[in-house]
C-alpha cells in the first residue's frame, strides 16, 4: 500500500465530522500500523497485499461518509476478513489489526 493511499484513508477519516475525534484518533492510530504489516505480506503475496489495500480502503471511505450504507460496510469489513484469514499464522500483526479495525468499526456503528 503506498503512502498516497494511506494519507487517502487518513484524510478521508479526518475530514469526517460524525466521527468522535477520540476515534478518529484511534482509526488513526491503527492505520499507521497498517503500512508496514500489508509491506511484509506483499514480499510473498503482492496481490493479496494489495487486495487487503483496496479492502482498507474501501470501507474508510465509506465510514468517512455522513451518508453511509451500513450493508456495504459490513460487506467490505466481511472481505477484508477473509482475505486475512490465510496470513493469521504467518502475519499475526496484519491479523491483529483488522480485528482491532473492524471492532472499531462496528462500535461506532459501522
């Protein structure tokens, strides 16, 4: 995942005025764990990593929307689950955050 999409997801986040700034700071701070856990998955699996990328993505630009359809965030939370499934053992940290990602998600009604 390159820094122009991180720095994406994390304008799109910023600039969410339904957010709580205590989770903003949190969404934050877990994607700044994201770049260097999807790098050491796409030494192995490029498209996977880029894959979990997109998936990331995805649902931060839907959760940044005021007007979100919470079908479509749980679609995109549920795929990006399932792309990490297979890295659980090798890539614990990846696994780590989306869980951590998706439970923040989901509490702020996501």
């Amino acid at each position: 995942m390159t820094d122009e999409r991180i720095d994406k997801i994390k304008s799109a986040i910023e600039a969410a005025d339904h957010i709580p700034a205590k989770n903003k700071a949190e969404l934050l701070a877990l994607l700044a764990n994201l770049q260097p856990a999807i790098a050491k998955v796409a030494e192995t699996h490029p498209e996977d990593a880029r894959s979990i990328g997109q998936s990331v993505e995805a649902s931060a630009q839907i959760a940044a929307r005021e007007n979100k359809r919470p079908e479509r965030v749980e679609t995109t939370l549920r795929e990006l689950k399932q792309s990490v499934e297979k890295f659980e053992a090798s890539h614990p940290e990846l696994a780590a955050f989306v869980n951590r990602y998706s439970t923040l998600l989901s509490a702020l009604g996501f």
